[in-house]
C-alpha cells in the first residue's frame, strides 16, 4: 500500500522565498506555516494589514524563528496588485522568487458585486488577480528546477463553463454554479495553458494546479454557508465527506514541493469523488483541457487586466501551435 503524503514529506525549504497569498486564513495559512516550519522565507500578503500582520504572529507563535512578512493585497483590485507587485520587485530585485502560491480566493457572493475597476468580484478575485498577479511576478521567479507557480483550484471547477458572453454574469448571476465555478474552471484552465507556455519558452518553472476537496474553511461561513440558504443545508448533509483546512491544504504543499509533482499537473485528495484525503494527482475535467478555449481566455485576461506575460518572449503558431496569436499583443 502505497504511504500517504503528509506534511512530515515537505523536504528543506531552507533558502526558498514564497508569496502566497490569503495566508492570513484557512487552506492558506496552513500552507504558509508549513513551509515557515520548513525554513521558507515567506511573504503573506492579505487584504489589510491588520490580517497580514495577526498571520504572522500566530505562525510565529508555532515558529518562533520563522522567516514571515505581513504585506497587502487586494486580488480584486488591480491598482493594488501592481503596487504590491512593485514593493515586492523593489524589496528583492532580480529574479529572487522560489514559489508563488496564487491561494485568496472568495466563494459564492449571494448577490453579484461589482469591483473598483469594474469586473464581477468572484471573477476578478478568483482568476482575473491571480492572472495579473502572475504575469506581473513572472520576471522575479528563479529560472531554475524546483520554481513553481502554484494556482489553487476547486473540485467544483469541474461544474464550471467559460462563457465568453457572460463573464462578468452581466447577464445572469448565479452565485455557485455559475460564477463561482466559472472563476475556478478558468484558474484550472490557467495553470495549465501557463504550463504549455513556459514548455514553449523552454523555461524550468513548473505551473502546478491544485484543489483541497471540500475542505471546512471560513470561505463557507462568509459564502454559501452564511446564513440559512439552501446551500448551506447542502454543505451540512456534505459535511461527513469534509476535511479540515490543515488536511486541505496538502495539495498545495505537494503542488509546491513534492520532487514528483509533474509540470501541468493537478493535484487533490484521493477519497472519495476527490473530497477528503491525501495528496494525489486530480481528474482534469475536459472542459480545462480545450486549447481554444485556454487561448481565447489568455487573450481576454491580458486584454482585461492590462498585463501580459512578456518575460516568456513572443509565441508564434509555429513555436507554439496551440496560442492562435502572439503574447504581448
């Protein structure tokens, strides 16, 4: 019987810098102080730093000589993006990131919201910030074996659809199955056409997908489990097949460390339907694996959020025969 992968497998971090954000909470905390006890120096930015900073003390709490920054970020919310972006560029010049963890992420806003730069708020927070968060760090991530951009999805992504005429549910809005799982389909979607472009570029940095399964965190409590709504009755007769956010978080962790993690991999708990468990390669739903799809939806990302990801030099059809049109653009 094969041994499961547990926190106690995470090998020497020693020397590693990471950015993840939504540390401050949940899966992500649990995945920031597990790397900290590894040795990582670790950057946690979240939306204020009141909430940055009591993640840091609480991981210190647990290890005392953890290598830990509070910063601040706003994923749905460009202009902050590029400013956290900046100060992370300024604060360490070079290529001098080891991992980014794209983690924050909210869960099924009750009524559609709209943010600053005018994006539907599951959309922007969910994918269109990691997007630009990513495409704007790529330049800084270490172009050496063992880099890795990890982007955290959902079981429910499978669910998801990308409607092109509806992306910002403009049309229709529905919190769950619709925008939700639109925003982490298109996250899956993501990890994996980034992938086929760092092979296309020859880089070394792996993009790596992850899902924690249904992992009992407070994006329940803010989300589908607030209040008494259908959903949350759902989520309690679902509980029995939850884990908690500790357990969750091991994909993550696996995505991020493990030797064995394959480039374009996707990784979730192998109980059963993929809700609880240990650390194992995920079912990709078809529906991620649509290069058509995966262009058209780069190409609206950049066109979206203004960033591109230059650093992976121009693709053209002949060097890449899955990107219909050349990066930068």
């Amino acid at each position: 019987m094969k041994t499961p992968w547990t926190a106690k497998n995470i090998p020497s971090q020693q020397g590693r810098r990471v950015v993840i954000t939504g540390a401050n909470s949940g899966i992500g905390f649990h995945t920031a102080l597990e790397l900290a006890r590894h040795g990582a120096e670790v950057i946690l930015p979240a939306r204020t730093e009141t909430k940055a900073q009591g993640a840091v003390e609480r991981i210190r709490a647990e290890v005392p000589d953890a290598k830990v920054l509070a910063e601040i970020i706003d994923l749905a919310d460009q202009s902050s993006i590029r400013a956290f972006a900046a100060r992370t560029i300024e604060r360490f010049p070079g290529q001098s990131l080891d991992l980014l963890i794209n983690n924050a992420g909210v869960m099924a806003i009750p009524t559609r919201e709209v943010t600053v730069d005018g994006f539907e708020r599951q959309f922007a927070t969910n994918y269109l910030g990691p997007f630009a968060l990513t495409a704007l760090l790529l330049p800084s991530i270490k172009p050496q074996p063992g880099s890795r951009i990890v982007t955290l999805c959902s079981n429910a992504g499978k669910y998801g659809k990308i409607a092109f005429d509806n992306l910002q549910s403009e049309r229709r809005y529905s919190p769950m199955f619709g925008a939700y799982t639109q925003a982490k389909l298109a996250d899956l979607i993501f990890a994996l056409e980034l992938q086929r472009r760092l092979t296309a570029a020859q880089s070394p940095i792996l993009s790596v997908g992850a899902h924690p399964g249904y992992a009992v965190t407070n994006l329940h409590d803010s989300g589908p489990g607030a209040g008494n709504s259908p959903m949350k009755i759902l989520l309690n007769l679902l509980h029995p097949l939850s884990q908690d956010a500790h357990h969750g978080a091991l994909p993550t962790l696996f995505a991020a460390v493990s030797p064995t993690a394959q480039p374009g991999g996707y990784y979730g708990p192998d109980g059963f339907l993929e809700t609880k468990g240990n650390p194992t390669a995920a079912k990709i739903p078809a529906a991620a694996t649509d290069q058509a799809v995966a262009a058209r939806l780069w190409e609206q990302s950049e066109r979206l959020t203004g960033t591109t990801f230059a650093s992976l030099g121009s693709l053209t059809k002949a060097d890449a025969p899955y990107v219909p049109s050349v990066l930068g653009k």
